[in-house]
C-alpha cells in the first residue's frame, strides 16, 4: 500500500514539475534541414515511425542542422536519439554541436563514435549540457563532420529540456535527474 501511494505521488510530482518545465522536441518534421545524401527512412523503431538516415557510404559533410529558434538565457540538457548499424568501430562518425549564429557562438558538443553504442541497431540518447548566457533568436543543433564509410548513422528526434530539474526526493523514493528511482530510500 505504501509503494502505491509513494508511486501515485511521484506520478503527481513528475506531471507538476514536467508541466511547468518548457520541453522542446524536434524531429525529422519539424524544421531540422537534411543534406544531400541524408534521406528520411520510414523505420518502426524511431518514436513516429520515421528517422534522418545517413549511409555509411554517403559523403563526408553535415547530416543535418537547424531548427534556428529562440531560446532564452538559462541551462538547458539537449538530448539526441541515434542509432548506427554497427557498434565495432572506434573512429569518430560525428559531431553532434549546440551552436547560434551559424556556428559562430558554440555552446557545447560531442564526437560520437560506433563503439559509444551499447548496442548495434539500438537507439541511444546522448545529452550534452550547454548553458546559454544570453537569450539567442537563431539556435540550431546540428550532425556536422560526419566521416564517410565508417557506419550507417540514424537520428530519431532531439529533446531540449531546461536543466534546472535536479531531482525529487521524500523519504518515501528518490528521483534523481539521472532517472534513478529508488523506493524507500533517503
């Protein structure tokens, strides 16, 4: 009985703090601008059924940029689903960057490799942590220096949540903002 309610207060809490949390979800719809090469691959997988798809034989050059949209000053988790076709590899696929002004101002970034996947096939978020000092008009989140023949790369949506959730905790459970639930703890 106490897991039930401490489960049906956490489910309040979660949909309190999450509505009052502005999310931003993009995907392959909703202006993200694919390359020459980068085609939109219907797959049951992907969260609507479809992805940006990038082959391995594909040219050097951008995946895919954009949406260009405000943000305002703060800390923000941006999260990006992929997936490669194979995992083995150990050499840099891509770039995956936060940036304004056409790339002039950087907020953050990381090289993804095929090893970094758990598994081949198989979605995985990876979330880099930016902080924007000042609000921007023209935000854009791009798959930049992909490298050519190393493997098929796929992304499935980005996520752009505010950081400033940093957990739920009662002595009943504990939410971490890693989304570790533990029951009973302190």
């Amino acid at each position: 009985m106490k897991i039930k309610f401490a489960l049906s207060v956490l489910f309040f809490l979660l949909a309190t703090t999450c509505s009052m949390a502005q999310i931003i979800f993009l995907d392959e719809n909703k202006n993200l601008t694919r390359i020459t090469e980068t085609v939109l691959l219907a797959d049951q997988t992907a969260q609507d059924g479809q992805c940006i798809f990038r082959p391995a034989s594909a040219g050097s050059n951008v995946m895919w940029y954009g949406p260009y949209m405000p943000l305002p000053a703060g800390q923000y988790l941006v999260s990006t689903r992929l997936k490669v076709a194979s995992n083995t590899a150990t050499a840099a696929l891509l770039r995956i960057d936060v940036v304004s002004a056409s790339g002039a101002e950087i907020y953050g970034g990381i090289w993804i490799a095929p090893n970094m996947f758990k598994n081949s096939n198989s979605w995985e978020l990876f979330t880099i942590p930016v902080t924007i000092p000042n609000g921007i008009s023209n935000l854009e989140v791009r798959g930049i220096s992909f490298q050519t023949g190393i493997t098929d790369v796929s992304l499935d949506y980005i996520q752009i949540s505010p950081a400033g959730i940093n957990g739920i905790y009662t002595s009943d459970f504990t939410l971490s903002n890693k989304g570790d639930l533990g029951l009973g703890t302190t």
